[in-house]
C-alpha cells in the first residue's frame, strides 16, 4: 500500500507534480493543474490497488485505467514512466513534440500502457463502462469452478467536465442498471475549468445523480490525503452489487503558490518562475526532469507485476489443462481472431443470399446475415438505442442481456441501450478496446449525428466496431425531414479510415458484413434501407467486397454495343438506375451499370480495377438519394441527389417528388451525352 515504511506519498506525488509542470512548459502547452492536483489520489490508485505488469501491457487479465479527463496526460505519462513502462525520461522531455510516444491526450497503441484515446470530455468514462461489462459478461462466459480466469477492475479518473457532458450520464445510467460493480470512477472534484470556477454554471448534486442511477458513492474525501483515498478504494473495492464513484475533493495545481486553486492553472504552462516558487514550496530540489532513484525505488511496479501477471499465468496454464476447448477460445477471443470457419460461413452467407433472391429491406438481410454470423461467431456483441424491431440488429442467437438482482448476467448477447445512441456508441469502444467481443449496435441513419464524435474515435484507434444504420433515406417515408438521412451517408465518408457501406440487395448486405467483420483496424457503418428493394441480378458475387461492380452491361437489356455512359448508384437507387438502363435502351443508348455500394472500398482498390469499373472516357452519372458533393470526385458529369431536407410522405411518394425516378435518370443521361 502507498503508506508502506518504504514508500513516502508525499515525495511520490510531488514527482509526478515535478514531471507534469516540467514537460508542460518545456512544450510550452499543456495541463499541468490536473496532475499536479491528482498526484495523491494517483498513489493511492497505482501504488497500491491497481494490478499491471510494467513488462506486459496487454496481459489478459490487468486492471484497466481510463484518464477520462485526458488533458492531463502528463498525469498517465509520468505514472507509467516512474512505474516501469517502456516510456523513458526522453519521451517525456518530447511531450506534444512529432512523433513522441507522449501526445496532447493520450493515444491507444502509442504509449505502452494506455488503453484508450481520451481527450474528448465524457468518452472516457463511457469507454470504461464499456471495459467492465466486457468483463462482467467475459467472466461469466469463461469462468468454471475452481478457475478464475477472468477477475480484474476497471479504474477511470475523471473531472468535472466529464460530468458536464451528457455522455456521462448515459453510460453511468447503464453502467448502475448492469451492476459494474468493478468499476470505479474518481472524481477530481476540483470546482475549476477553463473559464473559472464552475460553481455558477456547474451546481448538479454529483452525489445525488450518482446514487440515482444506482451507483454507491464514497466521500467526498480530502484528494490530498493518500491514505484517505486510499481507504476510499479499499471500500469500493469491497463493496458489491454497484459500481461506485469516489468524489476527491482537490486543489486543481497543488504546490503552486499563486496559481494553486486557479484557471491559470488548467491549461497552461507555469511559467519559469512559478515553477522555481513550486519546487521551493514543495521542497523538490532537483533539476527538471531529475528523478532521485529512491523515488523510482517507492513508484517501481516490475516486480509486483511481474508476480501477479505470472500468477495469473500459472492459473491460466491450470485451466487450461481442464478445460483445453474454452482456454483455446479465450485466447483467440482475446487475440481478435475470426473463428477458422469464419471464411466458410461468409461465403455460404452471400450464396444463400444469392440463391434465395430475396426482396427484402436491406435492413432485413442484415438481420439475414446475422442469424449466420451471430452463430459461427460467440463474440459477436449486439445491441441497439431503443429500436430494435426496426433496426433488425437481434436474431436468435442473441437473447436480451440481462442482469440478475445479484449482479449475474444471464449470457444474453444483445443489448437494450436506451434511447443513448452517443453512449452506445462509446460503450462500444469500450468492448472492442477490451477485447474478447466485437459490439455491434442500431440506430437511425439521422441518428449517427448524435454518436459521431464516439464514430470518429473508433475510427482514430482503428478498433473494430459496428454501426447499423438503418431508415437509410428518404425512403423511410412519412416520418418526415427530422428522420430522413441526407447528408448522412455523405458525412460519414469523411471519416478517415471508417468504411461505409449502403447496400442494395440481400447479397450486397451479407458481403458487407463479412467486410466489417474482417476489418480488423477499422469500424465500419453499414446504411440500410426500411423499405423492401428486389434484388440484383448479378453473374457473380466476388467484386462486391471490392466496393463497387458491374451490375449491368448493355448486353443484358438487349443492346450489342460498347456503352455510352455508366450510371453509378448505391442501395435502393441501384434499382431506379436499372430502370433507366432499360428505358434508354429502347432508345438505343447503352449504359453500363455500376452499384457502388462502399465507396470507401472502392477507393483502396488497385487503379487498373478501378478503371475497369469506371472507364475514363465514359461520361458518369451518379444516382443516391442524398447530397450530391461527394459525387463529384468520381468525375460525374452530373449527380441525381438531393441537395435539401425532405418532406413527410410515403417513401414511394417522396422518390416521385424528388426525382429518383427512372425516366429522370434516364433523362439525366441523355443530356449528358448531348452535351
């Protein structure tokens, strides 16, 4: 524990005051408050309760630290430099330069011992609730009488703007109905932020909210007595049934002497000369970024480590020895790994797809899919904000999870979110972060504005996470512009390394979620039609994963000649594209036909088979019903899209109103070649 005879909390925490005001104004940038303000609640933490090994960061079964409040990263970066990771003083000396394993916020598979990307307020939090119920629900899969396998905590530090951020109340809404009772979150409860003290616009009773959403609460406690917080994690640790918060109260740049319980504090550098008075205040004697080694001597975790992980280890090799089927499925679970029939359940997937010719809404064939999917693949994690029965994410491999009144799960493997599409979002970071499942979760198109931020994440740690996107346009008919997705599909592919697929047909659909199941750096969305769509005619299915194929020649509607021009369409409007094909070759024009459905797709294919799809002296007329700019990189030569919010109407009804109609493509093409 942090009071142990050889170990002195003060000197401790005024090390990582040290480091964090000496990085900070090295870079001339940063957070020095927070750090400065947590270093005691720090030792408490990490000197003495929570379990990692230096030596191997991802050990199956560490504890997991989130620093929701990511500003202060230099509060992680010196934790983990003085505890023993391969984080050296030079990297700490390089903090926010090029290339440093020490960014701004900190990063996930950058610096050894991070396990997520934090920095926007509340994510955090939310990706540690994600963490523990990815715990909770491993270890009541995985462990047997008699073996432990799966035992650990999950720890986040977070402040007050953490708690302003509405994210936090839906993921501590959620993480109090499933009983996370290992997790822990400690709030620095400090009463500044940027713009000041936060009393006038920041006055939520913190521990009321808490406790209404079925948390246990300890303190507040003083944040600069070790020993009182550390007593205060041995009660959360000991209590059972809830997660609990653990309210600090703190002095937000403790050991400054005029900036010590200020905004100048949060973020920005000292100055030369208050960090002269702060050393002098908390009689740290040293050069910047010197470390006495008695100091490493009381922070060095190798060893503890290296004992618990290995026991760990041992427990594992035990286990293994009496359950050798679960242990394999473990540690491919863990290790991301598709199951070795997966190859073969992709393709019998998009065969039956192809055989039985469906017309379904796309959000249908997803649900298609999934009944395969979900079978092969025990990892797969579903859910959805309150629409279920329209988003088609459950099947019958997936009961509702559940949690019984004493905090056991029943093994259910989709998730009622609630009407918490950024929390979904973000609470599935979590479990791809954790590892050991691969979430998927529902909601409207229109709704992915509210979960982007947690989109954009995924896509930044390159973790494999999946979004159905249903009522995917206009089409989803009388619901009106507040619902009908326009500038959605167009928004989300801009998102670098996330891949977006709209689908037309049963066939396309399964393909693309083969595809998200294979991307194993990046998260995918896939946008799905509410409204039935026939389906394709097609010689073959292998191009589709390529993003975009030939659908259709000239030959197929009658017409022995080279095309004029290639229609390019995504989901339902493939179908409006065929159409018109028909229509101008009554006329003697021929038109090739192209679905796109994953334009990110298509964009990392080889430049020959790009030509191929899209020849470059054929003039190209893109179809999709929504905004046209995103077109135009493809070098169309004109976009049948719509360009402003809908209307409130049956879908079949609006397709009339705005256009997408065959006889307006088809006209769109023939002054394409006119002109």
């Amino acid at each position: 524990m942090p009071l142990s005879p050889d170990r002195d909390p003060r000197l401790m925490a005024n090390a990582i005051r040290a480091l964090a005001m000496d990085a900070v104004q090295q870079a001339n940038s940063g957070h020095p408050g927070a750090p400065m303000g947590m270093a005691e609640i720090a030792v408490a933490l990490w000197a003495g309760h929570l379990k990692h090994d230096p030596a191997a960061p991802h050990w199956a079964d560490r504890d997991r630290f989130v620093l929701s409040n990511g500003h202060g990263s230099m509060l992680i970066y010196a934790l983990l430099h003085l505890t023993g990771y391969d984080l050296p003083m030079s990297e700490l000396r390089s903090f926010r330069k090029l290339h440093s394993r020490t960014p701004g916020h900190p990063e996930v598979d950058v610096t050894p011992g991070v396990e997520t990307t934090t920095g926007p307020l509340g994510q955090g939090i939310t990706n540690a609730v994600g963490m523990a119920l990815a715990e909770k629900l491993l270890a009541k899969e995985f462990n047997r009488d008699g073996h432990t396998v799966v035992d650990h905590r999950t720890w986040a530090f977070l402040g007050d703007g953490c708690l302003m951020e509405g994210i936090s109340h839906e993921a501590c809404a959620l993480a109090g109905a499933w009983k996370l009772d290992k997790l822990t979150a400690i709030y620095d409860d400090n009463g500044i932020s940027i713009d000041g003290q936060v009393a006038p616009w920041y006055v939520d009773d913190v521990p009321g909210r808490f406790r209404a959403y079925g948390w246990h609460v300890v303190g507040p406690v003083d944040g600069h007595d070790a020993a009182a917080v550390d007593a205060a994690l041995a009660a959360a640790k000991a209590h059972r049934g809830q997660p609990t918060l653990v309210i600090c109260k703190t002095t937000i740049g403790k050991g400054s002497p005029n900036r010590a319980g200020s905004a100048k504090a949060h973020g920005e550098a000292l100055g030369a000369e208050e960090i002269k008075l702060t050393r002098e205040a908390i009689g740290w004697a040293h050069a910047p970024f010197e470390m006495p080694a008695e100091v490493y001597a009381m922070w060095d975790a190798k060893a503890t480590g290296a004992t618990a992980s290995a026991a760990w280890q041992a427990g594992f090799d035990a286990y293994r020895a009496a359950h050798p089927d679960l242990a394999a499925e473990f540690e491919r679970r863990m290790a991301g790994r598709l199951p070795a029939n997966f190859a073969q359940v992709a393709v019998d997937a998009a065969i039956a797809a192809h055989t039985a010719a469906a017309t379904v809404a796309t959000r249908k064939a997803s649900q298609i899919a999934l009944e395969a999917f979900t079978a092969a693949l025990p990892e797969l994690l579903g859910g959805s904000a309150d629409l279920t029965g329209s988003n088609l994410t459950n099947t019958s491999h997936t009961p509702a999870l559940r949690v019984d009144a004493d905090g056991t799960p029943n093994g259910g493997r989709h998730i009622n979110y609630g009407v918490r599409e950024f929390g979904m979002a973000a609470i599935m970071n979590g479990v791809a972060l954790h590892g050991g499942y691969i979430p998927y979760g529902g909601t409207f198109l229109t709704f992915s504005d509210y979960s982007r931020n947690a989109i954009r994440m995924a896509a930044l740690m390159k973790r494999r996470v999946v979004h159905v996107f249903t009522h995917d346009s206009i089409g989803l008919g009388e619901d009106g512009p507040t619902h009908q997705s326009v500038e959605h599909a167009a928004s989300l592919r801009l998102i670098p390394n996330l891949d977006v697929w709209r689908p037309a047909d049963t066939a396309e659909t399964a393909v693309a979620w083969t595809r998200a199941l294979l991307n194993e750096d990046r998260p995918t969305a896939l946008l799905l039609s509410r409204q039935n769509l026939p389906y394709l005619p097609k010689a073959g299915l292998d191009e589709i994963a390529k993003g975009a194929y030939v659908v259709a020649e000239p030959a197929e509607v009658g017409l022995k000649k080279k095309a004029q021009a290639v229609i390019v369409a995504t989901g339902s409007e493939v179908h409006v594209a065929l159409h018109a094909q028909a229509q101008l070759a009554k006329n003697g024009i021929a038109v090739r036909v192209v679905s796109m459905p994953s334009t990110t797709t298509f964009d990392r294919q080889a430049t020959a088979y790009k030509t191929a799809v899209l020849p470059a002296k054929l003039p190209r007329v893109a179809v999709e019903a929504g905004v046209t700019d995103g077109w135009w990189k493809y070098g169309c030569a004109a976009v049948v899209g719509i360009d402003r919010y809908g209307e409130s109407a049956p879908g079949n009804v609006l397709f009339e109103h705005f256009h997408f109609t065959a006889q307006n493509v088809a006209d769109t093409v023939r002054k394409v070649l006119k002109g």
